[in-house]
C-alpha cells in the first residue's frame, strides 16, 4: 500500500506559513534542493491542495527552459513534468492540466483507492505543502508519515501545521534525520 508523506517547511513553533500565508523565512540553499531532488526522484506522485498546485503550475512546467535557470530548476521541472499529480479542488478540472487527478468530494474514499493501487509506481505520495489539505488528510487519518524540515525560526503566530488534530497521532522516528549548514534540521516521522 502506498504511503502518504507530507513535505513541508516548519518553523521551530511549529507553522508552516506566516499569519498572511509569508513563506519568505523558510531557508533553502543548494544543499538542501540537492538532498530533496535525490528523496524525490524515488516517488511519480505528487499531492497538493488547489492553492500550492497553481504555484506550482505558474512556474515549473517552463523553469527548465528559462536561460537562468538553475540546476535544481531544471531538475524538479522534469521531475515535475513526469510526476501523477493528485489535487484536492472543488474548483479545477483536470482536463485543464496534464497528468493530473483532482479530487473534489468523497476524500476517504479517492485518497484510499490511490494508497491501495500498486501498478508500476513508487510506494510513495509525496504530499507538497498544501496547509489546508495536509489538515483535511490528517482529520481523517490518511498522512503515513511527515518530512519536517524545521527551520531555526521562530513565527509566534501564523498557519500552523497542526491545527486539526482530532486525536493523538503517535509517531515514530525514521533514521534518515539531517541536519544542513544552514541551520534547517530535516526529521522523518512515520504514523505508527
């Protein structure tokens, strides 16, 4: 059965954006792309919420091809335009967008046909940000696991990650922990 990852950024109290969705204190630098391109090439799916899919749409479909993209710009954008994508909208329609699924209703159900098919596919979904349908997928028990990187930031108000818990979730702790130059500590964590 395949897993569902959340990846997300996170300050040191535990949000995932500032109070108008500010983004601009997460750090990333090559190593961190570098070590994020060699996780994510194991997976072809990809999860968003309808916000984070149109950013992603606005830019990687072309970053390959602008004369100043960088290495990680070319990378994730083939990446990008080889990946399933999965979408919770009430609003997009998928035959706007190319390999992609959106799921508007009958959450539980769409998300466990996915986990449970297993064609020539990785055992992975990788869950991209996504605030809204991270709290949605973790309201009804559908996040296996999450990929923190926790950056050396404190918010003290904003979007927090954890908001919609309805119980306590237990998890345990994957060994690939890393810690970059810059700061930022990457942990994995497993739903037991």
């Amino acid at each position: 059965m395949k897993k569902i990852i959340s990846f997300m950024h996170i300050s040191l109290d535990g949000f995932v954006a500032g109070p108008n969705g500010e983004m601009d204190w997460i750090n990333v630098d090559p190593e961190i792309f570098e070590h994020v391109e060699k996780r994510i090439s194991q997976t072809d799916t990809a999860l968003y919420g309808r916000v984070t899919f149109q950013m992603m749409e606005s830019y990687w479909p072309t970053a390959a091809d602008k004369p100043d993209a960088t290495t990680h710009d070319r990378n994730h954008s083939i990446w990008y335009a080889g990946a399933k994508k999965i979408v919770l909208s009430n609003t997009l329609r998928a035959e706007d967008f190319d390999n992609t699924k959106i799921i508007r209703q009958n959450l539980v159900e769409s998300i466990n046909s996915i986990k449970q098919s297993n064609a020539d596919e990785s055992d992975e979904i990788l869950l991209f940000g996504s605030p809204t349908a991270t709290h949605a997928l973790i309201q009804n028990n559908l996040i296996d696991g999450y990929w923190l990187f926790v950056n050396p930031v404190l918010l003290g108000k904003g979007i927090s990650l954890f908001t919609s818990l309805n119980n306590r979730i237990k998890l345990k702790r994957s060994p690939e922990t890393h810690q970059f130059t810059n700061g930022v500590i990457e942990l994995n964590y497993l739903v037991e």
